[in-house]
C-alpha cells in the first residue's frame, strides 16, 4: 500500500485528525430528546427503556392512582387544587454509523476529498451519541472489504471504529475493481443485521449511485428506526469550470470542453434532478438528508444546517 503519509491531509485523514473532531460535538444533536439541543430528528424519538433515570414532562391534575409522592405541592397550594408531576423514563437511542469509502468518494476539486469530509462527519456523530449516554458503533464499507463495530457506550470503541475508518480511507490509494451493487448488497444485510428498531442510523456517502437497491435498503432500515442520511459532494460534480481539462482515475481519462455552456448546463440539470428525485422518495419515508460539500469547513456547515433545522 501506499503510504499515505506522504499524500497532504486534504487527500487522506488520519486518527489524530479525527480525534480532534470531538470539539465539535458538543453544538448539535442527531437525536431528538426533551432537552432543548438542535436536532434533525425533531419529535420522532421513540425508542427503548434505558432504565437510568427520570425526566420531568408535565404538571397535571391529580387522579386517584397516582402516586402521593409525586404531588406537585408548590402548584397544588397555588390553585387550591392537587396537581402531580409526570414524569417519562429516559431512553436509549443506540447509534450505528454507517460511512462509505468507496472508490467514488475519493475524489475533490479544492480543498478535500468526499472521503475525508466523511470519515471528519463519522467521528463527529460518533462522539456526539457517546456524549448523549448512548451505545455507538460503527460499519466502514470499501471496494474491498466491511468493518462492522458492534455498538457500546465506551470510547476506546469509538477509536476502534476511527481507526477501521482510517484504514479504509488510506486503502483508497490502490486500484480497485469490485462491483459498487454487490458491496451495498452485503452492507445492507449486515446493518439489518445488527439494527433491529429503535436505533438511529447515520448514513454517510456521496449517493453516486440512485438505484432502487439503495432507496429499498434505506426504506426498509426506516420503518422502525431513525434514519439520517448525509450527502458528501464535490461543486465540480455539479458545476464544471469553463475551460478545457482532463479528467479520469486509475483505469480512463477524458477531456472535458467546460466552455461549452449546453454541456455545462446539461451537467448542473443532471445532477440537480437526480439528486431531487431521490430526496423526494427519501421524503416519502420520513428519512432527512443533509448536504455537505468538499470546500467549507465541516464545523460551519454544521452550525449552518442545524441552524436551518431549527427555523
């Protein structure tokens, strides 16, 4: 292999590098929880008993049954009429994050590859569940192989998954061939696997590929748990410069006239009614899908889509 140390960290990521994405977990929640924290997942958290403690929900009349311990006093003296507190049991939310890193998402124009950009958004939704009390683990698929990290509420699992995510993000150096379908094939049996109902899962990658094999694997995992999917792009993917250039991988190149403006047209057109299509069938589903791009710091993306999340 390769040594990816010699490739800049836009291109290739490394453990300390994610690690450091912890400081930036603290600003948002993937979860949605009785707390006040910005959360996609606005009022659809259903999900099992964790046992560990007790949230106040409301106060409200008493009725006979109740328990007498619970009488809100304060609020009985002040109407002259007995009122109780209620309380739900805290729950669990494990987490499954699942992160692509493929040969399609090794690619970027400007600042950083999609597969860096991924493996940043894995460890930070990584250490976010962990910080919330909740079990995380991971499933890191490539061209060549799957990583499957069993959930636990532990750290070292967490740096467990980041390092498969590493070695898996320094693999994209050499050549690969298998077929993108198979893979998804074989990740989909073993998240369905592992997740059963209840669970969040994060869904990282660049969606290259809108087949009805992947809306029907997402579809399926959503009908009993949480589901977030989150679209790492590159602009030239959408937006092609004006001028003449190569482009190509390990196996073809081809040139490229950006200063035709019907193709660059055609390009942005493609990209945009693809991209519609599948969130309308994601829509359909219940399962959000946030977007982020190669160029801007992953941190203030954030900041800007959980802003959004909270209008």
């Amino acid at each position: 292999m390769n040594n990816a140390n010699s490739f800049p960290s836009q291109i290739f990521t490394s453990l300390k590098e994610l690690l450091g994405m912890e400081r930036h977990a603290q600003f948002f929640s993937l979860i949605a929880r009785k707390q006040k924290v910005k959360s996609i997942l606005g009022g659809r958290h259903e999900s099992k008993l964790r046992g560990r403690g007790l949230d106040f929900e409301e106060t409200r009349h008493y009725v006979q049954g109740d328990d007498i311990r619970n009488i809100d006093w304060k609020v009985t003296a002040r109407t002259r009429e007995t009122h109780t507190r209620v309380f739900t049991e805290e729950k669990e939310k494990p987490a499954m994050i699942v992160v692509d890193q493929t040969n399609s998402m090794f690619f970027g124009s400007k600042s950083r590859t999609k597969s860096v950009v991924a493996a940043e958004l894995a460890a930070i939704a990584a250490f976010r569940v962990l910080k919330q009390g909740d079990r995380v683990g991971g499933i890191v698929f490539s061209d060549d192989g799957i990583d499957i990290i069993q959930p636990k509420r532990d750290r070292r699992n967490i740096l467990r998954f980041l390092e498969k995510v590493v070695n898996r993000n320094h693999d994209l150096a050499k050549p690969h061939s298998t077929d993108y379908q198979d893979t998804l094939k074989e990740v989909s049996k073993k998240v369905r696997n592992i997740v059963t109902h209840d669970y969040l899962v994060v869904l990282i990658s660049d969606f290259h590929r809108y087949s009805p094999d992947v809306t029907r694997f997402i579809s399926q995992i959503a009908q009993h748990n949480d589901v977030v999917l989150v679209k790492v792009f590159d602009p030239l993917e959408r937006d092609i410069p004006k001028i003449k250039f190569v482009a190509g991988d390990f196996d073809t190149q081809v040139t490229v006239d950006g200063g035709k403006k019907t193709l660059r047209s055609s390009f942005q057109t493609g990209f945009d009614e693809d991209f519609q299509s599948f969130s309308a069938q994601m829509k359909k589903h219940r399962v959000p899908i946030i977007s982020l791009d190669t160029v801007v710091p992953i941190d203030e993306q954030m900041k800007s889509v959980f802003k959004k999340a909270r209008k």
